[in-house]
C-alpha cells in the first residue's frame, strides 16, 4: 500500500512538474538570447508610456524572463507606479548585488536579459493613490533587505520581494505567476498562516508547499514551481510555462 501510494505520488509529481518544466526548457533553447549579462540589452522596452502622458495615479506589476538557463524556468518581477501628476515612474525591484532593494535601478520598463517585461496587472486612479502610500510601507518593511539577503533559489530573491508587496496589499488583485520562483519563500523553516487577502499558506523552507484562496486560488509549490487553479480569473498555472487561460 505504501509502495503504490509513493508510485502514485512520483506520477503526479512527473505529470504536474517535471513535465511542464522540460517542455519550458526545450522552448528556450531554442530562443535566440545573450549567453551573458554584458551582452543583453537593459534598456527601456516601450511597453510604458511616459509618466507624463498618464494624467492618474497608477501601479503596474511587471514580470520579464531572466536570463540563462533560470529563464527556461523563471521570471524576475518588479513594481512601479506614479502618483497623479507626476512627470516620472517610481520602480523598485531586488537584485542579488549590494542592498538588494533598489529604487529605480533601471529604466521602469526595461527589458531584463533582452526579455521584454509583461503588465501583470494595474491599478489606476483613486484606488492606486490610496494604495501607493501602503506600498512604500510594504518597502520599507521587507524583512530580507540588507545588504547579503538576496539568495536565489528558494529565495529570498526579487519574485519574494514583489510578492510580499503583493500580500500586504491585496486590493492589487494579482499574484505572481507560477513560475516566479521564490515567490512563495516566508523564511527558512516550516511556515504557515493566513495573508492579509485572506489566503492560507503552507512553505517548508520554500521548497514545498500548498497556498490556497481567493488570491491564490489553489497552489501546490515545489522546488520553486507551481502547480494550480485559478477560479477567479480560470486559468491552469504550470511550472515553468505560466499562466494558462484568461
């Protein structure tokens, strides 16, 4: 019984995971990329118009794959957002050198690793300026922002960053997509709780775990990928390859 339980597991685990990461893999190499940080192009995408052409206040979740091989697997998320009448963005995203929280380090829609970045999601007008004030708290409140806390795999890394801002203030209505890995990083240990958005969530170490509610939907995490279903916007969510459905 326990042996048919284990073959059952290890079934689902190659079907729900090692599947979609190898067909995620075999995708980018077949991609035409820089093989080195020096060669990639950082500059601005134009996904964003200028601040100054946006008259409300308004905030963006932004992803874009990361380069190397961790791109077959995995984006790096940033946030940005402006008040009503402001003439610029204000970016913050974490890398794994220095203080790892920067503020406006690069254009607010560069490309990362020649990858053009994708809106996530957006909020505008007067719920984006009154949600703004509670994002630079979040910021300031990151508990992994010293200098030498950046870890990339399980984490914390840049997608735990965007993803606890994305916690403490709900009314974004988004999460990360299921190949951020490191989003579901909440220290090192067994951890679980409920969010602010009302969500439930076990980790263990990041490496293991299962989220489940309104936000989430329901998840199950390994390794720093997620398999999961999504009922308030349908979708499948699938390690490596993203969000599938609306």
């Amino acid at each position: 019984m326990i042996r048919r339980s284990l073959r059952i597991a290890l079934t689902l685990f190659l079907l729900l995971f090692v599947v979609p990461v190898l067909a995620s893999t075999a995708w980018w190499a077949l991609q035409d990329r820089p093989r080195h940080w020096n060669d990639a192009d950082w500059g601005p995408s134009g996904v964003l118009p200028a601040a100054a052409q946006v008259a409300d206040a308004t905030i963006h979740v932004m992803t874009a794959r990361t380069g190397g091989w961790k791109g077959a697997v995995s984006v790096h998320s940033w946030i940005v957002w402006k008040r009503a009448g402001d003439r610029r963005w204000t970016r913050h995203d974490v890398v794994g050198w220095g203080n790892p929280v920067r503020r406006d380090g690069y254009a607010p829609d560069a490309r990362w690793y020649s990858n053009d970045p994708v809106i996530r999601a957006t909020v505008t007008g007067a719920q984006a300026t009154a949600l703004i004030p509670r994002l630079e708290d979040a910021v300031a409140a990151y508990p992994w922002s010293a200098r030498g806390a950046y870890r990339i795999f399980p984490g914390p890394n840049s997608n735990t960053f965007v993803e606890h801002l994305l916690r403490e203030v709900p009314e974004i209505g988004t999460t990360l997509p299921p190949h951020a890995v490191g989003k579901d990083w909440r220290g090192p240990g067994l951890r679980w709780g409920r969010d602010p958005g009302g969500d439930l969530h076990v980790s263990a170490w990041g490496l293991l775990g299962l989220s489940a509610g309104p936000r989430t939907g329901l998840e199950l995490q390994a390794l720093g990928q997620t398999f999961g279903i999504d009922w308030r916007r349908p979708a499948l969510k699938l390690p490596g390859i993203g969000r599938v459905g609306v």
